[in-house]
C-alpha cells in the first residue's frame, strides 16, 4: 500500500534533488511504504530477579483501572488529583496487579495469584499466561501463599470449576481464614457481603480437597519464607519475607495501594481496608522501618514489576501537607537486570 507523500517529504525531496544530492536517494522507498501495522500487545508479564539462592519471578496478573479518587479516604477528591497530577496521572488509573514466584530450589511458592476472571474480560487475569511464558507450569506450584483473601489475590486460585493448581497445598493465616470463611456474624465495619461470597469460592475447594493449612504470626511457612503479621488491610494480612544468604525481600502485598498518593501521604487509607485506623498505622511503621533499613520490597499494585525500595522524601512535611508521622516517601525502583550475568542454574539430581 502506497501513500502519498506528506508536503514536507515532499518539498523536502524536490529540495535535495534541486541540489543534486544523490547521496540521500536511499533514503527515498522508507519514506514512501506504508507503516508496518501496529501490533499493541505487551511483552510476557515477568521479571526474574535472583535473591541469594532463591530465583524470584514477578508474575503480572495485568492491570486494572481504577479511580482512586473514589476509593481513596482520609483525604480529598481534589487532594488525590492533585498528587496524581504530579506523576503526570489521572484517574481512572491503570493499576498493577502483581503476584510473585520463589523457587527455592527445593520448593516452587506463588505469593497471591491475581484476579482470575472477577474483574471480567480483559481486566487482569493473566497470572497463568506469564506464568507459563516465565517456564512454569501451574502443577508444578507446591505451595500456595496468600497476602490475603481479596479477590484480586486469590481470584486465580479456581480455573472454573478446577483447581488452578492442582498439587499446591494453600497457606494463609489462621485470621484471615476465619474471618473470610468463618460462619460467624459479620463483624463490624462495611465490608461488602461479595468479598465474603468471592472469598469462600475461591478457599473452600481446597479447604474441602484438605489442601487449606493456616499459621500464625511470625511462623515460617517454608524454609527461608518467614510471615509477618501485617493487620490493617484485612484482619490477617500477611507480608512475607524471603530470605537466601543474607539477602532478604519483604512482599507486601496491599500494605499501599496508590504509590503517586500513600507514598507522600501514608495516612490515606482505601475504602476496602477493613480497618482504615490499623492499615494507616501498619503502613507508617512499615514505611519508616523499611526506608531506615532500604529494605528490598515487592507490592502487588506498585507499576510491574512491583520490586523497588523507599526513600524518606525531603524534610518531613516537605511536599506541603504532612503524612502519617510527618513523613513521605519515595519509590525507588529496582535496577532492571538481563540475566546475562547471572550464574547458569545448578541441574537438581532427582
Ligand atoms: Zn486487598
Ligand atoms: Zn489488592
């Protein structure tokens, strides 16, 4: 297909061939073919990272729209566009979900599992296609972790009516478990009845196929897979710390949503926290312990990957309204890596 040419090429032609530049008629068919079609796909949801011995892969999960000036409290409407608006934003926002796998080298773990269809089509849901464009099968996951019961963590557990993977035994905590799952009255607060529907859908079948197991605080879950109590969001919200030869990174699951807004405000808080007061408080100690330390950390809605560590932002109170404790923060994203000087991977005698 042949287009005509644009004026400018066109005057810009007739100019070098006036000055008898030969030199540039190679130039001339690129201008002249019509563009390639445009192919508007992305590129396999994964990053690879290694941690001392362990190989961990972020998984994306897609993304989600979201406006966060509806779902974001403790704060304003024209506050949040406001902070979005620094980080050239504006609602609705294209909001990541992550999910994250260790191999441990004697075990493979998947730390929350996406959304699975509960957005509906074509929002999210791509878990188990970068899982196997990363090399792994979903039978191959011997154990599952989840940060907590929401369903944009535990949406990709049922493949319809199956299990999506079929040989993991679930782990979660005892807390979470029971207040999503247990036959209790409702506790306090305005958690949508739907969350508690979407979460037995997704737990039971594996709670039924004896393949639910909870801990509790502090517990390790698998060798070198610490949990750490993280309340707040939901009542047994976990954060998990993974650790190989000294090297650690904390996945924090829903510790923030919005980085452009709960990074320089850590005291905004979102309308499906179930406990805004403890989430808020979780968040800045968390924060604060995390910046102190430059603690590696891995969220599920922070932009793919999600893998990055804060800063502490200026003098506290620097950005013109103060957060939680005064301060605000920073994201500082992980150094993107090839590979191409990672150690060649030990071959496992089975
Ligand atoms: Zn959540
Ligand atoms: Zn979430």
């Amino acid at each position: 297909m042949h287009r005509p040419l644009p004026r400018g090429v066109f005057l810009a032609v007739s100019r070098s061939l006036t000055l008898g530049v030969l030199a540039l008629a190679p130039l001339l068919p690129s201008a002249v073919h019509a563009a390639a079609p445009q192919v508007r796909t992305q590129a396999p949801g994964f990053y690879r990272m290694m941690l001392g011995d362990f190989e961990v892969t972020a998984l994306s999960d897609g993304t989600v729209p979201l406006t966060v000036r509806e779902v974001a409290t403790h704060t304003t409407p024209e506050r949040v566009t406001e902070l979005l608006s620094r980080d050239h934003l504006e609602d609705p926002v294209e909001l990541s979900i992550n999910a994250f796998l260790v191999n441990t080298g004697t075990a493979l773990v998947l730390v929350d599992t996406g959304v699975g269809g509960f957005f509906g089509p074509d929002v999210g849901g791509r878990l188990q296609q970068s899982l196997q464009a990363a090399g792994y099968q979903p039978e191959q996951i011997d154990v599952v972790l989840l940060t907590h019961i929401h369903s944009d963590h535990s949406g990709g557990l049922m493949s319809a009516t199956r299990r999506a993977f079929p040989n993991a035994i679930l782990q979660v905590h005892a807390r979470e478990a029971a207040f999503w799952l247990g036959h209790n009255p409702r506790p306090k607060g305005t958690v949508d009845p739907k969350y508690f529907e979407e979460a037995r859908a997704m737990v039971e079948p594996y709670q039924v196929a004896g393949k639910l197991k909870t801990f509790g605080d502090g517990d390790t879950v698998v060798p070198g897979i610490r949990a750490v109590p993280t309340p707040g969001h939901t009542p047994g919200h976990s954060a998990y710390v993974v650790e190989s030869r000294g090297q650690r990174l904390a996945l924090w699951g829903d510790l923030m949503h919005f980085g452009s807004v709960q990074l320089r405000e850590p005291s905004v808080t979102v309308a499906y926290d179930v406990d805004e007061r403890a989430a808020a408080a979780q968040r800045a100690r968390a924060f604060t312990e995390a910046a102190k330390r430059g603690d590696l950390l891995g969220f599920a809605h922070m932009p793919f990957p999600g893998l990055g560590r804060l800063g502490t932002e200026g003098r506290p109170g620097a950005e013109g309204r103060p957060g939680a404790e005064g301060k605000s923060y920073r994201w500082i994203p992980i150094n993107y890596s090839s590979g191409q000087r990672w150690q060649p991977a030990k071959v496992r005698a089975d």
